[in-house]
C-alpha cells in the first residue's frame, strides 16, 4: 500500500551558488510510487533539484522532506534514497559485483545477506554473466544498469536519476524507457527522474514537473501539460505547438495581432495579452469554405509542406501570421500543395489560451 | 615525401641517425667508463690495471662508506615515507576544500621546487641553528645537526613533490565518484579510504618513488644539514673526491647507479599501472563497445 505521506515535500525550497539562483522558491510534493519527471531546458536547476534532496547540496532557504521526516540538514549517507549519476559514476577500480556491493558493505550489512541481494540485483537488471567486469569493459547500456543496481540493490525509499539515458543512442534509449518504466512498477519505488527530452518525460511519468530558470512552472499528468499548459514556455516546451499572440478582448474571445478575433476560452481578463496555443494535430485542413459548423477556423493559402513520412505538416499563411497542421499521411484524400487555398478549422475546446 | 620523413639511404637519414649516436654516446659513454673502471687493478683512475673486484670489497669494509649508506638509506625511507602522507593531505586540501589562504598556501608549497638549492640549503642552516637553540630552551630536545636535521630538510623539499604529483592525479579524478560513495552510505573517511585513495594511489607510489630519488641523490641541502658524525653517501663521497680520486669512487658511484636504475624501472611499472588499469580520464564518457547487444 502506498503511503499516504508524500514521498518526498519540498516546501518554498530556494538554493543560491553565489549570484545564481539555481533553484527558485519551489514547492513540490511527489507521491509515494510515483514516477515523477522533472522537465526542463539545460541550466534551468533539475540537477540542483535532486542534489537537494539526495544531501549532495543543501537548500538555502526551505524545508525538505522525505516520508515526513525532515532532511534538509542530513548528509547524503543518512537519508534513505540513492542517485544514478548522469554519467553512473561507477567506481573504475571495482568489478560490476563490487560496485552493487557497495552500499550494502558501507551499512555493514553481514556478508551472507549481501550475497544473495547483489545477486537479485543484478538479476533485475539482466547483468548476469558479467558480475567480474570492471565499468570500463562495460558498453554504456550496462555500465547504466550496473549503475540501477548500485542504487536499487539498497532498497532505496526514493530513487533519483539524472538523465540516466542521455548518453545512450537512440534506439537502445527508447529500449531503456519502457524497460525502466517496467521496472519502477516492479520494484513499486518512488522515481524521481531528470531529464530534457519532453518527449521521454511524456512517455514514461506518471507526473511531470516544468522547469525554466529555477521555477516550477507546472505540475501534472502527461495530459494535463500537454493540453492545458500553463503559460507559454510549457506550451511551447512540450510537443509542438501553434502560439497565436493576441489579447482577449471578451468573454472567450481573443483578437489576435493581425486582427482576426476568434473564440478561445479562458479567465482572463479582457485586455490581457495573451497566446493562443493550438497543437498542429489538433488542427484540421478543409477545402476553402469546408469547415465544419461549431467549429472554429480562418481561411488562408498554404505556404509550405512538409514530408515526414507518418505525417505531412501543411503551413497556411493567414493574414501574415501561420498556423502549422499536422495529418497523418493516409492514403487516398485530395492532395493539397502550396499555394492552395484552404479553411484550417478546429475545435473550440481545443485551444488553450495562455500568459507568459 | 610527406612532412619531412627521410628516405631510407637519403643525407637527412644518415645525418639523423648520426647525430643520435652521437647523443647517445655523450650520455653513455661516461657511465661505461666508470663501470669499466670500477672493475680496474689500478690506484688511477683511466689507466687499466687488470680485472678486480677488490674497489667492491673496500666498499663494503669501508666502515665510513657503510655508516653514510646506512644514514641516506634511513633518511631516503623516513622522509618519503613523511612527506608522502603530508604531501598527500596538502594535495587533497587545496583540490577539495576551499580555505581562507588557500591561494598563498598553494604558492608557499611550490617554493621548494623553483628556489635554488644553495637558497634551500642556506634557509635550512640558518633554521637549524636558531631552531637546535630554540628547541633545546622550550622542550629540552636534543637537536644536533646529523641524522634528524638531514631528514626535516629532506621532508621539506620533499612535500611539494609528493604533492604536485599526487595533485595532478586528484585533479583527474571524477569528484561525481566521492559524491556517489557518500549516497551509498559511505563517510567521509570511507568514501576517502574506498574510494578517493585506490584512485589516487598510483599518484601516491610515483610520488614516492621520486621523493626517494630526490632524496638519495641530494647533496647541496643535506651538506648544509649535515653534521661531523653523520653524512649521506653523496655527500660522504663528495668529500672523499676532493682528497683524491680512486676506483673506490667508481665502485660506489656504480652502487649508487644501480640503486637508481632500480628505481627508474618501479618508478616506470607504476607509470605502467596509472596508464593501464586506473588512471583513464575518468570524466569521459563512457566509452560504449556493444551497445546493441543490450
Ligand atoms: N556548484 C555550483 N556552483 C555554481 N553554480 C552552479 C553550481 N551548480 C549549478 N550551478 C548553476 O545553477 C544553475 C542550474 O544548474 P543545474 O541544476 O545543473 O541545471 P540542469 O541540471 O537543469 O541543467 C545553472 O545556472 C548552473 O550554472
Ligand atoms: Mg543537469
């Protein structure tokens, strides 16, 4: 049963390095069992973050806790979560089996009991075979599973991991992604995962948190932070998205710069300046005038089209300001190509207004 | 022909291949000399008196000539053995904490290394008597120029070497590799113990090895640091030269070479150690092999 108290609770934590404000009045809490991403460009504080609270840093101001116990001021080999490093870190001068060990020798753990839990370590992360292996006879793949089994092999109640697949290509990462997905279910451990790459985080959390210059800009599930985002930065840092600028100027209206109003629901008081988000998927491509009758659209010529093989992105111009629409690339249809004129239409609820 | 390599048979080749004899030469023809006649029947050196190894004998029942052996081989030993743990912790100070001082700390430690001996050596008298004086008001120590003083100047130069060497390897180290010994529930002193030192220690044993050298080889601080009842052999032998040459010198000189080959070749086997097993750039990427076969 997962526990009631949050994994882990930041609460208004702020840490400086100096002039740099690394990590800027953040509060958080990550549920027991959850995988939690946190998404952000490079510099924006993800790794100060999780330094927090693996006591690799201190905040400066700020409350820490991990299952209810306050840690701010604990050092790393006090508190109960372990870390895979960006690039593992594994220790060169010990083999595979020494690596995993050595958590488990550091709490005096007795020699009959590290045994058989080193080897279920490194069973979890199928390294058999290569227990006597030093890191650098290691491939990067299983040099970064050695490195899950050091941390797992604790029995961590938080594991933190720091872009744990940046330095893998492309087809071993998306291998690694479902694999890691499957395992944090396996092991049930909160996963505290840092990373850059929107689209891993989309895949794999259960929650994601957005981050740009030291701020949590949003928390919530794949859906929510993809459809509702909550400013510009998030609309414009998750997927692809189409940032009509413009000011709301009623009720659910927006007029945008080249002055065509159109509906787009919000709270915003009339007057604010605003972007109009609009996911190029969302977006429907129609013959001039074919749009269909609730819902929204704006006539305009399309300028480019792009091939992508699964889809075709179709840029139409419409009084100097473009909209991208993306269909997937199906067989039969009336080919359209540029200079075409179209109706680019979409439903209303499907745009999602938002400030800076 | 591509960046200048010479044809085989072509002026350039022979003038090179020349010239490197010939360097070759100047080096080693002083060392074969010597050894040649150390083995010489003849009170001259330079005239060939028939095979002997009576030089090798006289060494050794010389009991001068042991006595001073005996004084460079403990104090050699004592101050590496010194300034390799102070040389250590100077070197683990300045790359991993930050200090007030820290930057005039860091220069005062190289000092050693750039002063002349003759300055060196002058410091050390000039410490030593004000010092035997001091030391003997305040704790009643017995400090007479000989065997200790001779150590403390050695440890004094020899500290900035240690630390220089074992710097330079502590600088290469992943700092990430402490960090991840104290998240898997190691302290301090055994993240430094598991961790820091066995990557360190190739650092540690080269440093060792030259400390050593230096120390065997000194004459200029330890004649200074010197007193009448003991002396190294370098400085023993230094002396003897000036009351006249014989192959004796030349046996004792060949002793010397010897022990200085020796610790070339440890000195090269640890080098040998750093480069193969522990000392890759640690902050590389990892390297991948077989990526796929994951
Ligand atoms: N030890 C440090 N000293 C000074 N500045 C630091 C230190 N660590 C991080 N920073 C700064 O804090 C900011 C956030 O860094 P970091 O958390 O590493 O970002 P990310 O992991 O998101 O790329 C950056 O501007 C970085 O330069
Ligand atoms: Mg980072």
């Amino acid at each position: 049963m997962p526990s009631a108290v949050p994994a882990v609770g930041l609460h208004r934590i702020t840490k400086r390095f100096g002039d740099v404000v690394a990590v800027d009045t953040v509060d958080l809490e990550i549920a027991d069992g959850e995988f939690f991403a946190l998404l952000g460009p490079s510099g924006c504080g993800k790794t100060t973050t999780l330094r927090l609270i693996a006591g690799l840093e201190f905040p400066t101001t700020g409350r820490l806790r991990i299952f209810g116990d306050e840690v701010g001021t604990l050092p790393p080999n006090r508190r109960p979560v372990n870390t895979v490093f960006q690039n593992y870190a594994l220790f060169p001068h010990m083999t595979a089996e020494e690596n995993v060990a050595f958590g488990l020798r550091m709490r005096k753990v007795s020699k009959a009991e590290i045994e058989p839990r080193v080897r279920d370590a490194i069973a979890l992360v199928h390294m058999e075979g290569m227990e006597q292996r030093r890191p650098d006879q290691l491939s990067g793949g299983q040099q970064q599973r050695v490195a899950l089994a050091r941390a797992l092999v604790n029995s961590p109640k938080v594991l933190l991991l720091d872009e744990p697949l940046g330095a893998l290509d492309l087809k071993l990462r998306e291998a690694m992604q479902l694999e890691l997905k499957a395992l944090q279910r396996e092991v049930g451990i909160t996963f505290v995962f840092v990373t850059h790459d929107q689209g891993e985080a989309l895949a794999m959390s259960d929650r994601i948190g957005v981050m740009d210059g030291g701020r949590l800009l949003q928390v919530g599930t794949p859906e929510e932070i993809y459809a509702r985002p909550a400013n510009r930065f998030v609309a414009d840092f998750i997927g692809h998205a189409n940032l009509l600028d413009g000011m709301v100027t009623g009720p659910d209206q927006v007029t945008l710069t080249n002055g065509i109003t159109i509906a787009a629901p919000s709270n915003i008081q009339p007057g604010g300046h605003v972007a109009v988000t609009l996911r190029p998927e969302q977006a429907l491509l129609h013959p001039w005038g074919g749009a269909p009758e609730h819902h929204t659209s704006v006539d305009g010529q399309v300028e480019q089209v792009t091939y992508l093989g699964n889809a075709l992105i179709y840029r139409v111009s419409f009084q100097w300001m473009h909209i991208d629409v993306r269909s997937e690339n199906r067989p039969g249809g009336d080919p359209v190509s540029a200079g075409d004129e179209v109706t680019v239409s979409w439903e209303p609820s499907s745009v999602a207004v938002v400030q800076d | 022909m591509i960046g200048g390599t010479a044809r085989p048979g072509s002026v350039t080749a022979w003038a090179l291949s020349g010239t490197a004899w010939v360097v070759y030469a100047f080096f080693y023809a002083p060392i074969v000399l010597l050894v040649v006649f150390s083995f010489s029947d003849d009170r001259n050196v330079g005239r060939w008196g028939g095979f002997t190894l009576s030089w090798y004998e006289q060494f050794i029942d010389h009991s001068q000539l042991q006595n001073s052996l005996w004084v460079s081989i403990r104090v050699a030993l004592l101050s590496t053995a010194i300034s390799v743990v102070l040389g250590t912790l100077a070197a683990l100070a300045l790359e991993r904490f930050r200090f007030r001082g820290q930057r005039v700390f860091d220069a005062l430690l190289y000092l050693p290394i750039i002063i002349p001996d003759v300055t060196m050596a002058v410091m050390m008298l000039l410490f030593f008597s004000e010092g035997i004086r001091i030391a003997e008001l305040l704790f009643g120590l017995d400090l007479t120029k000989g065997f200790t003083t001779i150590t403390i100047s050695h440890i004094a130069f020899n500290i900035s070497f240690v630390s220089v060497v074992v710097r330079a390897r502590l600088s290469g180290m992943n700092e990430q590799l402490e960090e991840a010994a104290l998240d898997l529930y190691a302290n301090r002193w055994r993240s430094f113990r598991y961790v820091t030192l066995p990557q360190i220690a190739p650092g540690i044993a080269g440093g060792a090895l030259l400390a050593l050298t230096l120390s065997l080889d000194d004459v200029v601080v330890t004649q200074f640091a010197s007193g009448p009842g003991s002396t190294t052999l370098p400085v023993f032998v230094f002396g003897m030269i000036r009351r006249g040459v014989t192959p004796l010198i030349n046996a004792v000189s060949v002793v010397m070479l010897a022990a200085s080959i020796v610790l070339v070749i440890l000195s090269l086997v640890t080098q040998r150690l750093r480069t193969g097993e522990t000392g890759r750039s640690l902050g590389d990427r990892p390297r991948r092999r077989s990526d796929s076969s994951v």
